[in-house]
C-alpha cells in the first residue's frame, strides 16, 4: 500500500470514527446530568399546556454512539422532566410506532403535570419497531388538544426518518387549529440528513419553536436552556403578556387576543354564560342551559332522522324535553325549527321533507305544552349540510332540526 493511499485511507477511518451516529462503533457514555433547580420565586410557565412526542418506530432502533436511538430519545426526555418544574401546568406524553403499523398512543395526560407520573409512563414505552406514523402522531395531538386554552408547546423527539403520512401537511393543519397559541419544537436525534430536514421544516411552519439536536440538549446545562426557553418566563408583577390592561398575575386568560374586551379577570366576556366567549359567540343571547357548540349556537345534537323519514328517534325525546324546560323557564321567547336533510333526492323533495321534520318536532313540544304560537318552522333542504354527504355517516349527520331562539 503507497503512503498516499495509506494517508488517506487514516483520513478516511478518521472521519468515520467521528461521525455522531455511525452504524457501529463504541458506546459514548453520556454526560453526567443533575437537573438545575428552577426558582418558581423568579420564573412562571411560559405554557398553559405541553406535549411531547416520541418516537418509538423501527429506525429508533439503529444505533447512535454506540446507543440505540431510542434510548438516547428516553434518556432525553428523562432529564427533560426532571428539569421542568411543576407549575400546573396540562401534559401529555403520546408516542408512535409501538411495533405495530400506524400506531400512534396517548400514554400520558392529557393532565396537570406530576413529573413522577410522567416518568412512569414514559418508562412504559418499551416496544420499538414498526413503522414511522409521525403524521398520524400529530393528528392526534390536534385531538388531544381540542380542550387545551392558553399557551402550548408540542416538543417532537425523533430521528425524522418518516416512512408513512405527511408530516409537513399535519403540522401545518395543527398550527392552523391553534394559531399563534402553539409554539413547536422538534429535537432531532441522529445526524440523518432527510431528518434534519424534515425537523427544521416542521419547526418553520411552528414559526415561534426552535429546532435542537439531541446531543446539545443531554447535558445538565444545555437541557436547563432549552426548560427555559420552552418552558419559563421570567415574573414580572407589572408584565401583561397580551396588552388587555390585567397584569399576568391576575389574568386568569393570559392569551386574550388583541382588541377583545375583558373582565376583571382577564378572560373574555361571556355575556350569556353558554361558555363560548362573546368574541367567539355566533350566537349571542342563547338561553341558559342550552347546549351549544363551537359557536355558542342552540345545538339540539340527538335530534337526528333516518333516511327519507320524520320520525323523532327516541334518543331524541331528551333533547325536545330539555327545550320544553327552557321555553317554561322563558316565556316570552319564541323559537324557529329548522329542517334540514341529506343531498339524496332533488331539491324540492328535500326541501318539503325538511319542513316535515321541523314540524314533526314541534308537534312534539306542543303536545307537552309549549304554545303553537311560539314555535315557528323552516325547512333548508340540503342546502345548510354540517358534514360531508359522500359517507353514511356524514348524510346521518345533515338529516336534522336545528333550533333557534327569537327573543
């Protein structure tokens, strides 16, 4: 062998020996780690809510350092929560792959925070194999959100090897659902080019997260630095983080967009306590113990028919009952019925079909009191649907009354 080649040859071993994550290679001891004490005097929680998401598919096996890649990730989140501190903060814990096809599980949470029940679920997490769902994974935060208020971060720890869904487009529809509430941020572990890729294109569509590596974060010190950059704010007792003229110290809503009008507390006005601040409210003025949705609207969800009928099902008595009860408690208010059907048939058929039901159920009401005077019917046809009319189950969904109040 010439001293050329044999040079570059040691070059060439060399520069492989010092790859982060070679295939083979000694075991690197980590870091010693003992988590830095956070004084709760001097910081409060930047986030209402966090979430991490692990990685447990079959490319987390490979091995990284001598460790397998799992490993590393569980370690990670370890000294991870055994930084943050407890400060009521809602968790939880959801991971993905599992040794099974497009498997994705809440293990923890979502729940205040306990660093000791978080612990132990994540020392649940053993299977590792099977496929990549992070897509799927994401989903499900979306999911396991839909009662979260305030600040959230979602923190994804993963090899970024993605084999199944699109990971991109379910983030993106993730922020989208929560807006600037939502701050991302990915810790990639390994040193896979198409990963790293991946991790920072998801941490750009979080816009207000960081992308990290693992091995900067394992240590006690850089993992203090990333519990403070996520995590902790610094008290202010004169800081109103969203301008609604409370201090955070007595802002119970600490997030109020720009512009809403606040009480006392700092939340948004619910002028008629259906739970749905008037800023949100579509549908101001709804009775009290009305059931309403999204929207703060009257919402008479049970009140459901079968295909090309208008009979009321039984599941929907419960639902009329509860209108007889609010209409004697408010008897000057008068309501409208309105009938509406799936896109099966023509336009006319269904429009006289959907009056049908209307009347259908106010028959009802009227049989168990409620002045005929005060109700009035409607019918929309399949021109208002709520859900899809491809599918059984979205046509079920349109074939309904809906209800709402005059005075």
């Amino acid at each position: 062998m010439g001293k050329s080649t044999l040079k570059g040859f040691i070059v060439f071993a060399s520069m492989m020996f010092m790859v982060a994550c070679a295939p083979k290679g000694p075991t690197q001891s980590l870091p010693a780690f003992s988590p830095a004490k956070i004084n709760a005097a001097n910081d409060v929680s930047k986030v209402d809510n966090f979430v991490v998401v692990m990685d447990a598919s079959s490319s987390m096996s490979d091995l990284c350092r001598g460790t397998s890649k799992y490993a590393l990730a569980t370690e990670l989140v370890s000294r991870m929560n055994q930084t943050i501190p407890e400060l009521r903060q809602k968790s939880g814990l959801q991971a993905f792959g599992l040794n099974k096809s497009m498997s994705t599980k809440l293990q923890y949470g979502i729940t205040t925070y306990s660093s000791a029940d978080f612990g132990t679920a994540l020392k649940k997490v053993t299977d590792v194999g099977g496929n990549t769902p992070m897509a799927k994974a994401i989903d499900a935060v979306g999911m396991d959100l839909d009662q979260a208020k305030g600040k959230t971060a979602v923190i994804i720890v993963s090899d970024g090897l993605q084999t199944f869904g699109n990971a991109i487009s379910a983030t993106q529809a993730l922020k989208d659902k929560f807006g600037s509430s939502l701050c991302i941020y990915p810790v990639l572990v390994g040193n896979a080019d198409a990963g790293m890729i991946l991790m920072k294109k998801i941490a750009d569509i979080g816009g207000c997260g960081t992308f990290s590596k693992e091995e900067a974060l394992i240590s006690s010190a850089g993992m203090a630095a990333f519990v403070k950059e996520v995590f902790l704010t610094k008290k202010s007792a004169h800081l109103d983080t969203d301008n609604d003229g409370i201090i955070n110290d007595n802002d119970l809503c600490p997030d109020t967009p720009a512009g809403v009008v606040v009480a006392l507390n700092g939340c948004p006005l619910d002028t008629d306590q259906d739970g749905v601040y008037d800023y949100m409210d579509k549908c101001p003025g709804t009775p009290l113990s009305a059931r309403v949705n999204a929207q703060g609207c009257w919402f008479l969800g049970s009140l459901l028919f079968d295909f090309n009928k208008t009979d009321i099902k039984p599941e929907g008595f419960g639902e009329l009952n509860g209108v007889v009860e609010i209409l004697k408690k408010n008897p000057a208010m008068t309501i409208v019925l309105q009938g509406h059907t799936d896109n099966i048939g023509s336009a006319d058929y269904n429009q006289k079909l959907s009056l049908k039901r209307a009347h259908f159920a106010k028959d009802y009401l009227v049989n168990r009191g409620v002045s005929s005077g005060r109700i009035s019917c409607e019918g929309y046809g399949y021109s208002q649907p709520v859900a899809t009319n491809t599918t059984d189950f979205g046509r079920s969904l349109n074939r309904r009354v809906t209800i709402k109040p005059e005075k």
